[in-house]
C-alpha cells in the first residue's frame, strides 16, 4: 500500500482507467452510473496539500500519478508490511556468532 501527498496548491483529480488501473489492481473498481450500463472508470481525487493514506500500489500503474510523482508534484510513501508481531528475529541462531581469534 502506498499514501499519496498533494505537494502542489491545486487539487490533483487523476482518472483511473478500467485497462490499466483495474487491470494492475487484479479487480475491477470501476462503477456503473446506470443500473447494466456501462461502468465509468473512477478517479482519485487528492486536494491541494492533502495526503490519501493506505492507497492500492496499483496507481502507480497509472501513467499520469506516476508523472506526477516523478515531477515532485506527488509525494510517496511506501507502507511496509511487517509479518505478525514478531519484531525479534533470529537470526543469531543460523549464524554462528562464534569466531576463532588469533
Ligand atoms: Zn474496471
């Protein structure tokens, strides 16, 4: 996941087209306007100096965002994702910290 911040003094409004947004994705976020009509690609909207948290990763497929980050216009913060709790790892246990002096 991914949080995107306006660093301009405008508001950004990126389409998320059903080819490459949904398509990135692996589902379709797009909505339909009209009951069996045709789906309309949503957009994102990111107000001027505002930061959108926990993003899908798959915007950055779309060409426009990723200019946008590119040009500084869009700052981006990669999330990690830590397994469970464990904080401790050990690693000590498959490395031998013993060592021979000499
Ligand atoms: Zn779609």
């Amino acid at each position: 996941m991914i949080s995107l911040t306006n660093m301009t003094n405008r508001i950004k409004v990126f389409n998320l087209s059903h080819d490459v947004y949904c398509a990135a994705r692996g589902q379709c976020s797009c909505v339909s306007l009209v009951k069996g009509g045709k789906p309309h690609a949503t957009s994102l909207t990111i107000p001027a100096g505002a930061t959108l948290k926990k993003l899908p990763g798959a915007l950055l497929a779309v060409k426009e965002i990723a200019k946008a980050i590119g040009s500084g216009e869009l700052k981006i913060y990669h999330y990690r994702t830590w397994s469970k709790s464990k904080t401790k790892t050990e690693t000590a246990a498959s490395k031998p910290k013993r060592r021979k002096s000499k």
